[in-house]
C-alpha cells in the first residue's frame, strides 16, 4: 500500500481544507475508511464541525473575490499545472481509487485520465469564454453578451467517481473565475484527501496568484455539512452528482434560496440491438457497461432492448461471455469486476434480484455472492443477467449493481425506442445497428430522449470533450464539455450607446 504514504495519507487525516492549511483537528466525528477490497480498515477522517464548514466556506468565497479579477488564461495557466501534477500521480491515485472504493484498476486509472483530460480541455476554455455579439435595432449602438465568474460553486460528488466528477465542476469554474467548495462522499472520502494533497505543490508554487480558499474540502455527513451547503447564500451554483433522491431535495433547498444547481443523478441506460448490430460488439459493450465499476456507473447498462429474432442468440452470448468474467481483488489486472461499495449496496443487490423474481422476471446467470477467502470483505457478487418485461417495477428503478435486464422487442426499432424511453430516468443510451434508417430514427427527435445518445458504442465510458447530462430524473444537467462552462457563469447583456442622442427600444417615443 505504498501508494497512500505516496498520496499523504495517514492514520489519521483531517477532513476539511482551504488548500494549503488544513481544518479539522479531530472536534467534528471521525468517518473509519473500510476498503471493499479486503475488508480493511484504511484510514481515519475527522468531519468537519459547523465552525469548520463556516471557515472554510468563508475562505472559498473570499478567494473568490481575487480570482475573479485574474485574467482568465492566467487561470488556465494554473489549471494547467494542475493537470501536469496529476499526471506524476497518476499511478497512485489510480489504486487510492481503485482500493478505496473498488473499482478496477483500469478504471481507477481511466478515472485519473479524465482529470487530466478535463483539465486540458479547461485550459483551452480559458481563452474561450465566447459571448455572442448581436445586432442592435437602434442606430449608434453596440449590443452584446459577457460572460462573467458567478462565485463559489459547491460540488457534491458521490463515491462510484471519487475524484473525477470533482475535476469536471472544479476545472472548468476555477477557468471561470470561481472558487470551489467541495463536499465527497464520505464513502469514499480518501481520495479527496489525496487529490486536494497533489494539489498542494501547485497552489504554493503559485501563492502569488492562486488564493488560499479556491479549492476547498469539506468533508462530512449529507446532514451537516451537505445540508448547510445547500443552504448557504454564499453558494450561488450546487452541482450534484448522486441519486435522485438526493437531487430532488438537493434541488428543491437550493431553488429555495435562487441559487443554481447542476444536477447528474440516476440513469437507467439501455442498449437497443436490432437484427443489423454487429453482435460481437454489441455483447462486448454490453459487458463492460454492465460490469464496469461493477455496475455502480451512472452510465452503467441496466437494460438490454433485444430483437425477438436475435434475443436466444444474444442472451446465448451474453451468458457465455459472463461464463468467462473474473471477479475479485480490482487492483489485481486479471481480474475484469471487483466488489461493490459497501455490504449495505450487496444487500440492495439481493433485494432487487429477489423483487426480479417476485414481479415475473427471470434470473438468467449469476445472482449470488461471491463466498471463500478472496472475498472476505463480503462485498463481492456475481455479475447478473436477468430476462424481464420493461415495465416491472424494479427494472424502472436504477439499482447501483451489476445487474442488466434484458427485454424483447418486437417489429420496428420505434417499438425498442418506445421501451428505451419509457422509465423515469433520461441519461444514456446507445444502439446497435449497421442499419441507417434504424440509428437515425434513434438519433431523431422521436428518437432516444436521453442526454447521451451513442450509435455502436455502449452506454457508459464517455469522453470529456462532449456534454455530460441527462433528462428526466436524471436532472437536466450538463457538466463537462462543448458549452457545460456556461453553467458555472453569469451572462450579462450590454448595449452601448455611442451616438449623440437616446433613441429607445421599440420605437417608443418619450419626450421630456
Ligand atoms: C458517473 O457515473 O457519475 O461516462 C460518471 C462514463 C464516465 C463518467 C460516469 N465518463 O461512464
């Protein structure tokens, strides 16, 4: 484990920061960090007291007031820098991730990639920040839009991207000129804790410039510390990543008060194969959006829409495929699917395979827990197949576990597409057809009505360079890239009079 002495964590660790000095000396509850790797207890971290989360939302808010007035390639500049730390951590980080919260580590490097890539993809918005200019009606006047930094933005991320997310929301307000206060969750409350260390070297390289408070960390319950940042007028833009459940309360706090949110909550993506997919890869994307992260993405494959015509062969695949997966220690390469988060997310995964059964569904392969030394923690599980009918009432539900549900359609692929849309939630989705007419029917208004709509590609894994998002519970919002910045922004109109007299809009006459 030589990568936590590498990433600064110790046996004990405080739990809020302003960037360079560390809060939360051991007065606020202490989180005891259990990997789901092995069952071991990692490490400590003290929560953050009221006083505390009040400190360092004051630090984030008055960091904000200097770095609004840095030019923002200058921002881009640190970002920049960031990005290159990142790189030399890289590794480390990767396993932190991996052995904190489980993924593979593959994946936990993938994550640490994503930060990297987003903080390029900042940098280059850094000189960016495009209004449009627009043509005035009246004579001698100049209209146009400016985009502007709009404060301290709160991030709330959730365990399944314990560091990535926080990148997406950070990177891109910190090129806006805002200053960020973060709240992870405290599932997986390390890797914060190390993130906010690789960033140390950068901020006090460049104190001059960087105020101590632009990225911030508080570490705590959802019901202290999540709580009073929802509600903190200090905050104008709370982006959270998490369930729906969480969302709706987060966003109905924060409306409250007119503050802004980005929300990313639950999917429940689908794939749809048609009789014209190129089955190979179908089944291939299939896997590892199913097992990925160990079903625990928000993009993860939760529904298969089959054609009637090639459903035994693709369940027959499937299967087999699944046949093959090994599951156990993440950090292990050979191994393709580590444990769940917790024992609480092994018991959600047995209830819902139970209600599969209870409502008419079919449990294809898999289906238990994983028992025997290797899986000591007793967060391991099978991979699981289900055949089901789409409107049942635990397939309209996302359950975070590597659970995919395969359903029939038959006839036209808008018979797929009406079973793809029909569920509360809007996120990803993707199809699988070399068929023109059929990805762009998809593809079309009537088509998906999701916020990512992919065409031979799986539901999950998606670039930076693109919007991240969905509809429906997912939330609406969008993080990440094409024009996500704008929503870590204000947008101010001016128009300029440059002429001798004051002719008003609307041809409205009014003399005085
Ligand atoms: C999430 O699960 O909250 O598209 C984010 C993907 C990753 C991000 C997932 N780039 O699967």
């Amino acid at each position: 484990m030589q990568f936590l002495q590498t990433l600064g964590i110790e046996k004990e660790n405080r739990g809020v920061s302003t960037g360079l000095t560390w809060l939360g000396g051991g007065k606020g509850p202490m989180i005891d960090v259990v990997s789901p790797v092995d069952g071991h207890a990692i490490a400590g971290v003290f929560t953050a007291t009221p006083a505390e989360y009040d400190r360092a939302a004051t630090a984030a808010r008055r960091a904000f007031l200097r770095w609004r007035e840095v030019p923002p390639p200058r921002r881009g500049d640190i970002v920049r820098r960031i990005g290159q730390q990142l790189r030399i951590y890289k590794k480390p980080l990767g396993a932190l991730v991996s052995y904190e919260m489980g993924k593979s580590l593959q994946e936990g490097l993938g994550e640490v990639q994503e930060m990297i890539d987003i903080c390029d993809f900042a940098v280059g918005q850094s000189r960016q920040l495009y209004g449009y200019t627009m043509a005035s009606e009246r004579p001698e006047h100049r209209m146009y839009d400016h985009y502007h930094p709009l404060g301290v933005v709160g991030i709330v991320s959730a365990f399944n991207f314990p560091v990535a997310v926080w990148s997406w929301n950070a990177m891109l307000a910190a090129v806006c000129g805002n200053a960020s206060l973060w709240k992870p969750s405290s599932k997986a409350p390390l890797s914060a804790i190390a993130v906010q260390h690789i960033l140390a070297d950068v901020l006090r390289e460049n104190d001059d410039v960087v105020p101590e408070g632009l990225f911030s960390l508080v570490i705590g319950s959802g019901s202290s510390v999540g709580q009073r940042l929802l509600e903190d007028e200090r905050v104008p833009l709370v982006s959270v990543t998490g369930s729906t459940r969480v969302g709706r309360h987060a966003a109905q706090v924060v409306a409250g008060r007119f503050g802004r949110t980005i929300l990313e909550l639950g999917g429940n993506n689908a794939i749809i194969v048609t009789p014209a997919a190129d089955l190979p890869m179908a089944v291939s994307a299939i896997v590892f959006g199913a097992v990925g992260t160990a079903g625990q993405r928000c993009t993860s494959t939760r529904r298969v829409i089959v054609h009637a015509d090639i459903y035994d062969r693709v369940a027959a695949s499937l299967t087999r495929a699944y046949a093959g997966l090994r599951i156990g220690n993440p950090l292990d390469e050979n191994n393709h699917m580590g444990p769940l988060i917790d024992t609480a997310a092994v018991a959600d995964y047995q209830r819902a395979l139970a209600q599969v059964v209870a409502q008419g569904g079919q449990v294809l392969c898999g289906g238990g827990v994983m028992e025997g030394p290797e899986y000591a923690s007793g967060c391991y599980v099978q991979p699981t197949i289900c055949a089901v009918e789409n409107n049942l009432a635990i397939v309209q539900d996302e359950t975070f576990a590597p659970i995919v549900y395969l359903i029939r359609y038959r006839g036209d692929v808008s018979n797929a597409i009406t079973l793809q849309n029909d569920v509360p939630q809007g996120l990803s989705s993707a199809i699988f057809t070399n068929d023109l007419r059929e990805a762009e029917r998809f593809l079309s208004a009537a088509g998906s009505d999701c916020g990512i709509a992919n065409v031979n590609i799986g539901t999950s894994g998606a670039e930076i360079g693109g919007a991240f998002g969905g509809e429906k519970e997912t939330g609406g919002g969008r993080e990440s890239g094409s024009d996500a910045w704008k929503g870590y922004m204000r947008r101010q109109t001016t128009t300029i009079n440059y002429g001798r007299s004051l002719p008003l809009a609307q041809g409205i006459s009014f003399d005085i």
